[in-house]
C-alpha cells in the first residue's frame, strides 16, 4: 500500500486539509454503459439542480476548495478545482469525456461529492508520497495539455517530483487501460464529513462499474 502524507506547511495554511485514499486492482475497459446511463439519468440532472440552488461557486465542498486555493496563493478563478471544472461542464451542456472506466468513475465522485478526485497508476509513482503545495517555478507536462504552472497549487508529489494536482493530473502517471493497479485519492479542504461518504460510495462505484477488486480505503489528515 502507497504510504501518503500531507506537508505540514500545507497544513498550517488549511488546516482542514485532507485526502481520502482507494487503492485497488483493477482490469480498466473502454466504456461502462451502465455507469453512463446513470450519469445521464441521475447525476447530470442533479448537478444542475445543484448549479441552479447554490451557484457554481457556492456548491459544497467547491466553495471550500475556492477558498483553500486562495490561502495558498492561487486564484481559484484561472486555475479551477477540477470538480468545479467538470461541473462547469455540465452546466454548459457539454457533458463529460468519455475516457475508460476508471477515469470516468473518478469524474462521477469528483462531480457528486464537489471533491477534487485524481487517480494514478501505481506502477508509475513511488512508494512514498506527500501532498504539499506547489514550489515556486514548479511545472509539469498536463493530460492532453501543455506544461502547466503548479506553483501554489495543491499538489501530489513523489520523490521524482510532482505528480498532479487538485487542477489537473500530469501525463506521467495517468490511467490508461495497461493499468492494473491503481491509487484514486479524493482532496478535501471541507471541515465536514462529507470525505468519508465519497469514500464509501466511491468504493462503491469502483466496485460496481470499473471491476475494482481488493479495494483498501483510508483517510491521510
């Protein structure tokens, strides 16, 4: 099991800073058809009810991560929480990628729990992790993007370096279906016990539409 830790200087800034953890086994498909009837059905409609009661900037748990990011020195603005980011989506009727089974079940927490959710293949990060904020002139090659700036952004690192962010992942270790072990972790900035039902129906949702087997699941505060 990957062994995380939140930096302590990441913790003095926000004090409500923690990350849920799901790691598990898994074969990755292409697509789950159930998952996106469900998503179309259910959490679409949903999400703009949700848009329509709080307004995007106001929505649980991304309103908190909006004021995390300005603590640590990020305009939430320019460079959005990944959830409010997919919620965004919706809202304009673009709807969501269709990218393999594991990637799209970590959108579907990301959006119904307003957390930001990444998930890394194991073969590909080190043992040892630690989330900390972003160093000064630290950058990386993003998913289908170019270098991104992760200076005072919420970021996972290993001792190679940083990984991905609460923003937007690096290439280094992204899912693709040659994974078959892999690390969902689920970043919250909310002082509530909204992280501990993300990750128990995350487990779900893992289990159900992504196939994930001996799934562990634990909380880093």
């Amino acid at each position: 099991m990957k062994h995380l830790t939140i930096d302590k200087a990441m913790k003095d800034i926000w004090p409500d800073t923690r990350v849920g953890c799901l790691q598990y086994q898994v074969k990755i498909e292409k697509k789950n058809e159930e998952l996106w009837k469900y998503l179309k059905k259910d959490i679409f409609k949903k999400t703009r009810d949700d848009i329509f009661d709080y307004g995007i900037n106001d929505i649980p748990n991304v309103k908190e991560s909006r004021a995390a990011y300005k603590a640590f020195g990020k305009d939430p603005s320019r460079y959005r929480v990944s959830s409010e980011a997919l919620i965004r989506r919706i809202g304009q009727g673009k709807g969501l990628y269709e990218v393999n089974t594991v990637v799209d079940v970590n959108n579907l927490i990301s959006i119904e729990s307003g957390f930001s959710v990444g998930s890394y293949d194991i073969a590909q990060i080190a043992d040892e992790l630690v989330f900390r904020v972003g160093k000064e002139g630290e950058t990386y090659k993003g998913i289908g993007k170019d270098e991104i700036k992760i200076d005072a952004l919420p970021v996972l690192a290993d001792e190679q370096g940083a990984i991905g962010s609460s923003t937007s992942d690096s290439e280094r270790a992204m899912i693709t279906e040659n994974a078959t072990e892999v690390l969902t972790l689920i970043y919250s900035f909310s002082g509530n016990d909204d992280l501990e039902k993300a990750l128990d129906y995350g487990k779900k949702y893992l289990e159900k539409y992504a196939g994930a087997q001996n799934v562990e699941s634990w909380i880093v505060e």
